[in-house]
C-alpha cells in the first residue's frame, strides 16, 4: 500500500490511499482519520485499508482524484518518536574527519543513534525555513522506517517484523553546529530543525526485491540546484533496520508511528556522488588536498528521489525543497 | 493552577483541575479533554480553568472528589518533545570524573541539552520496569517546565514568556550505557529509559517566591529505601528555564506542551547530599578515595518531593516507584 498525507486544519493531516502508478488518491475517513491513527489501530484498519487499496488500483473507486504531491505535508507531519541512526559507516568515517571528532567506539558494531524532534515534520515541497546561512545548511539524504508497537528489548528479528512502511527522508543539519555537540557528548539538537519527508510511505511489500535484507535495495538521487549530486546506494547500509530498531528499543518501548532513519546513505565507491554536503567536502580535502564546495544559501533547492536499480522511478516520490529565511 | 491526568484507556489521560491544598479535584471535560490539549489551546480555555480553579478552592462546586496521586499518569502521559538540560554545572563537573569524559566546549556558558522519548511517561506511583540491574539503576531528580508555542530563534525573555507550567521530575538513567553514547558524540538513547513525572504541574504562580529568576527556588527532597539521599536546591541552577528553552528553540520550533528539564539538581556544598546515585559515588571517590554506593536493585524504591525553604511540602506531589524487572 502507498499512503500520503494531505495538508490541511489538523496536526496529523488528512491521509489518502495513493494508486500503485502514483497517480490517484481517495480518502478513507470511514477507516482512519490520520496515518498515526492508522498506525496506532494497524491490525484492526490494514485488513479495509488493502481491499480498497486494490480496488484504487483497479480503477473500481468513484471517489478518487488527482494525487498532488504539493498538497502533502510529511506522510507523518508528527510522530511519537524520531530516531536517526549513522548506519552507513562509510559516511560516518567520513565525518569523524569532517568534524575532526575522536573515532567512534564499537561503531562497527554498535549502532549509533540520536534522537530528533518528531513534532514538527516538513512536506516534499514546503518549504524550510532555517536562522541563518553562516549555519552551514546540510542535507542528509536518507532511508527510514515507520515501526507498530515495538516492546522493550526486542530482539532485531522481532524488530524487524514491526516495520510497517518504508519512507525516504531529507534530515536537515546545520553544520557549523554540529562538532560542539558532538563534543558535549549530549548529541544533536540545535544541529538538527525539523526533518523533511517524500511524500509516499510504503509498505514493504511495494518495494518487492527493493526490500531486502532489512535494507532498501535502491540508489538514491540527489541534485542540488538541478546539477547531479549523487545516487549512493541503500544496499550497502552496515546495520539492517531489524537492528536499528532493536537498538532503539534496548530500554523502552516505541510506540506505534516511531520513525527510525538510517543516517545519509553513502558508498565507499567515490563514483555513487554523496548524499550530504558535508561528505562531499570532506573528500574533497582528501583527494584534491582543498574544499571547494560551500553549504546551501537561501533560495537553493534539492531534490530526492529513491529510484529502483534498472532506473524506474521509485515509489516514495520526490523531496524538493527550498531553504529560505526565517520568516 | 495545579493540573493532574488521571490514568484512563486514552493516551492523554483525564484532564483534573487540582484543589491548592492537594485534597480534592475535579474534571473539566467541557473546558479540555487533556492537559496537552489545554496546552494546544491555552489562551482560549486558561481564563475558564482558571475561574473553575477558584471556584474549586473556594468549595463552590459539587462535582469534586478526593484527589489521589496514585490514580495518576504523568501531568503529560505523552508530549511533543522532551528536551532534557545539564544545567547544575556542579553535577556536570562531578559526572565528568565519574563517566571519566573530556570537558564539556564552553560548559560555563552554553547549556548542553539532550531530546528524550517523550511518547511514554511514567506516572509518580508507577512501577518502573527495567531490563536488567547490570545497566546500572539510578534516579535523576529535576524540575522541568511545559511550554506554549516557542518560535524557532526566541530569545531567552522570549522564551521564559512562554513557561506555562512547572514540574517535578525523576529521569531515570542507565549508568553503564551512558559513558559509550556520550562518546559517540550522538548522546544518550539507550541510557534513557521512559521518564517520570510527580503528579501534579503548576502554572508558575502557584510558586510565589520559589518561582524566581526562571529558577524553582526549592530543594528537591530525595530519598533511597526510605532513607535520606540529598535534598540539593533548585536555585543553584547556572542556566534560566529561559536560556534552556532558548537554547532549545535556536534552530526549530517547540510545538505546545514540549517540556524542558534542569538536568540533575546538584549543590556545590557537600552537605545537600545528591539527587542521583552517580554523583554520590565519584563524591565517595573523590573524598573517601573508594566506592561504596552501588546502583540500584529491582525492588528498590525511590522517593522525591520538593519542598519550600520553609519545610512546607511543594505543591507537585511527590514521586514514589519501585524499581521492576521486565514483565
């Protein structure tokens, strides 16, 4: 199934079923008011939620209209809780030489995590008002995961099978304040505004070979400005979403609509491009000895979008934002 | 005006009005179904609570009932966001030595802040299920304040404007999972189980006195198996609730109903004892060159009140839970 959420008066928006093509939408009011609330009451409403499902795609339903991914809002504008891992350890290796921080103990084989505000999520198209551009403006192109009820100690298997839907995330970082964090050992805050989504999540079975191994088997293509930025791969993250949500839930309960991200999506293969700025400035200063590229300003646009390996594109649609002064 | 949530099948729990002598209560259904959606919609419904405050007080209505803690969630069962401060700078320093960490950059003069889960708060009598006593048990005693709508860069005036009401809380923390997600740079995830809250929260007036310079003026009794752990002072905090809210909204909005801790309340004299176990144990290792405290076991219980200066018992009830293995 693909759901999104259309804007309107309420926190949680108004959700929609959206056709397997992308093109059409129905609402179905009479079976979940919210995708949280669909979330929260899975069992009782996926059963209506797939038939009608099907019939949307069989173009059985009188009541569909155009979908307009403009009219979203994140397919979850607010969730219960929003934890961002740095699962791909190509990039985080990268970073620790970015930020010039210590290396990070057992990152090879503990999961690294931070928590984020889930109050506040951001539309594909809204656009992203930020304090200031001596910030260093960031994007973090990445995969996510939108789990049921997850009990305390779960064990990555069991994690794993929680997972209801598959999202594709643009984690905004302000990079100037970062390394101070970091330092402090209290992690991200004012390093991390709200978070922006595609406008599409996906049950996993959507993505057919796409999902696979706990991962999204897919590159993920970025443009910064209109020009390529970079298409690295989901494949090659180094902890399965089955163990980053164990992680998460190694001394508390997730309740149904948590979010658990996998941190930018980023391969060893110079070739794939980066999915962040920061990663590509980095290495930048390792092969050519000196940073070239800047962070974003306002009035710069990027653009995501997940694609399936034989170049489709893929189900989530497309994140393009706007970074723009505060208003 | 004092608020409590009364524990129901709903999430958010039923909203009660609290008389000021703590004996009677009274739901207020017409005016909010919950103190977060009283927060959401504080301007339109205070000036009605606060009239049905006072009419409760002056024993005019006949619909109350006797007032009991144990019935009750946390103030917020679940909230927007939970940003928890480090803002004694006597305890920071003293769990330095004890997790063995770097100094914190400019600990004297930016607040450092973790985001915890806030979609699962324990309430003040609930059994607090953990899942092991290797993790090293211990209780954090803190005050915290809920806040309306914060905009993304209020300054600390601004920020202090928008306080709504005061709570006291115990952050219940793993000791042996903190010292690796500190120096990870990522901050604390696993070291964090669900938080706890005492009873009742109060709209700053309620304090009178103890309600200054963005400070609870008040120590925070605490006590171990029933017997006297510390009772450390509010108004030693080296950060304003202002400057901790600030500092939390520098880069993104807060969305009503978002609470912001003091982090461990800690005194610089010896003699106030400590409202964690981990500052009294680099204390013993630091002034009797041995530890002898260890963490805490399932079945212990722990106990923390504030009061005023002059004895009299605060006015958020008290906090009172046993410690449990998993269920």
């Amino acid at each position: 199934m693909k759901f999104a959420s259309l804007k309107n008066e309420t926190p949680d928006g108004q959700l929609v079923l959206v056709s397997r093509d992308g093109k059409f939408a129905v609402v179905v009011p009479e079976l979940a008011s919210s995708l949280l609330d669909a979330m929260q009451r899975w069992d009782v409403v996926a059963p209506g939620l797939q038939q009608r499902y099907e019939a949307l795609n069989a173009g059985e339903l009188s009541d569909t209209f155009a979908f307009q991914p403009t009219a979203c809002g994140a397919p979850l504008p607010r969730c219960p809780q929003w934890l961002d891992a740095s699962a791909f350890l190509n990039h985080g290796r990268l970073m620790e030489q970015a930020f010039n921080t210590p290396p990070i103990p057992d990152f090879d084989t503990i999961p690294v995590m931070y928590q984020g505000a889930s109050d506040d999520f951001l539309g594909p198209t809204q656009d992203v008002p930020l304090p200031s551009e001596q910030d260093g403006i960031d994007f973090e192109g990445e995969f996510g995961v939108v789990v049921g009820a997850v009990p305390m100690a779960a064990t990555p298997e069991q994690a794993l099978a929680c997972v209801r839907l598959v999202v594709q995330i643009n984690d905004w970082s302000l990079r100037a304040l970062g390394p101070r964090e970091m330092k402090s050992g209290f992690g991200f805050l004012q390093a991390k505004p709200s978070t922006s989504f595609a406008p599409i999540a996906v049950t996993p079975d959507e993505l057919g070979a796409a999902w696979r191994d706990g991962r999204v088997q897919m590159p993920l293509h970025v443009l910064w400005n209109g020009e390529r930025f970079g298409e690295p791969h989901g494949g090659e993250m180094n902890f399965s979403f089955g163990e980053l949500v164990a992680h998460a839930a190694r001394s508390r309960k997730l309740t149904p609509g948590s979010i658990v991200g996998s941190g930018t999506v980023s391969n060893s293969a110079r070739s794939a491009g980066s999915a962040c700025i920061s990663e590509r400035r980095v290495i930048e200063k390792i092969d050519l000895g000196d940073i070239k590229t800047g962070f974003m300003k306002f009035g710069d646009r990027v653009r995501m979008q997940a694609k399936y390996d034989d170049g489709r594109e893929g189900p989530f649609g497309v994140i393009d934002q706007r970074v723009v002064a505060p208003n």
